[in-house]
C-alpha cells in the first residue's frame, strides 16, 4: 500500500444515503463486473489501514445493510435520518461520530466504483507526510484540472462543518481552510459518479 502498516489517525467515510433520483434505480446495489458497486468502493477503502471506516446510509439503508456483510471491526453503519436534507446532512452525521484522536476525515462517494487503489494511497501519502492534518486543511485530486473525490477534510475544519446545508456538501467550507492542496492525478475514476443511466452504463463499460 505504500502506507504505515499501523492505523492511520484518518476516519474514512463513504456517502451512500442520497434517493437515487435521476438514476430511477437504488445504485449502491447496482452491479459493476457482478457485485454491488457500494462494496466495490467499501473493498477498496477496508484494504487500506484507516482507523474507522463508516457508511453513512439513509434511502433504503436496511436494504443496503442486508446486502452487504461487512466482518472488519473498523467498519459501522450509520443510518442518516435527514438524507433528504442532502449530502451536507450526510457529512455532518459522519463527523458527530468521529473519534477524539483523529486527524480528520477522508470523504468518499459511495458511487465512485472506478477509483484506484494508487489513488487513495497518494492522498494519504500527502497528507501524513506533510503533516498536513494538523492545520486548517483540505487535500483533494484533481483530474484534467477538475476537483474529485475522496475529499480529505482536517479535524480542524470541523466546526465549520456545523453551518452547511443542502447538496453541496463541505465545498462552502472549503474558503476557511489555511490549506486547500490538489493532487494532480491520471485517474478519471475520481470524478466520474452515477447518477444517470448513461453513467452507469459508461462506468460499466469502462469497468470492462
């Protein structure tokens, strides 16, 4: 992994609550190569040593639950009663859970099934070498010039997190921070989520 083989101080945190509007289909649960493409990004994030790692789930979170048996004891559910409040619900009901010693959060979506492995291992990369957790931080990749995800957001950061409201997530904190790195990479599977049929059908096929 490239990474402290010991728990790193980091919370990881998948978003997995949102309606599904515009795709007309649960996507946690939608299948990438014959699994659920929820577990594709959940496989990914337990391989790598986060202290905690939580879903946060709201639509049809039972269902989602039932589906996908978890057995690592960093993992937990975390239901978010307000998920039509949108994805700044989500985020605020991940950070009122995080543990004392944690050096913050890296957010990820739970419908970014393309992700590398390489990518999250350089996102931590920066932000434990340069200590870059213990300031005012945020340390997100870029693709072709365009923020994607996960998004690291410092401990520090977090009382902000208080005022934010409705689908755009932590971006409107993004002004307070004393340090906003992007990390240049050649991995698309950053910015590409489903919402649609059509991107759904593109990752598939991509996943080929």
């Amino acid at each position: 992994m490239g990474v402290n083989i010991n728990l790193l101080p980091i919370k990881a945190v998948i978003l997995a609550a949102g309606v599904s509007s515009r795709m007309g289909k649960f996507k946690p649960l939608l299948l990438i190569d014959g699994k659920p493409m929820f577990e594709i990004v959940l496989t990914k994030v337990l391989s790598f040593p986060f202290q905690e790692v939580t879903a946060v789930v709201g639509y049809k979170g039972n269902e989602l639950k039932e589906a996908i048996h978890v057995e690592d004891n960093r993992f937990n559910w975390n239901m978010n009663e307000n998920f039509l409040e949108g994805l700044s619900s989500s985020i605020k009901a991940a950070i009122d859970f995080v543990p004392y010693e944690t050096s913050g959060v890296l957010v990820f979506l739970g419908d970014q099934p393309l992700i590398r492995s390489s990518t999250i291992d350089q996102i931590l990369k920066v932000i434990m070498e340069k200590d870059h957790a213990q300031s005012q931080c945020i340390v997100q990749p870029t693709y072709n010039g365009i923020p994607g995800h996960p998004v690291f957001i410092s401990a520090q950061m977090f009382p902000y997190l208080n005022d934010i409201t409705g689908d755009q997530g932590a971006k409107p904190i993004f002004k307070y921070a004393d340090k906003h790195i992007y990390i240049p990479l050649d991995d698309e599977g950053t910015i590409l989520d489903v919402d649609t049929r059509q991107d759904y059908q593109n990752i598939v096929n991509q996943s080929k």
